[in-house]
C-alpha cells in the first residue's frame, strides 16, 4: 500500500476512536454525569 494511503488509513482509525470516546462522554453528560472539563481539553488537545 501507499505511504500517503496507509496513513490516511491511520488517521481514520484515530478520527474513529476520538467520535467514540466524544460520544461517550457526551452521553454520560447527557444522562446525568459530571463534566470533566480535563477529559475535553485532552481530547481539543
């Protein structure tokens, strides 16, 4: 595979990963939860 190809694909599977976790905590948020505004600026970070 392509260098540029494979990283694309790398990055994909970060961007994946990042949607799951956001959606996570703005579910817990959402259903009661506390913000950790720690856990939002490593994640904008």
């Amino acid at each position: 595979m392509n260098s540029s190809i494979e990283v694309m694909v790398a990055e994909h599977e970060y961007i994946i990963r990042l949607i799951r976790v956001i959606r996570q905590a703005s579910l817990n948020i959402f259903n009661g939860g506390e913000i950790d505004s720690d856990d939002f600026e490593e994640i904008i970070d």
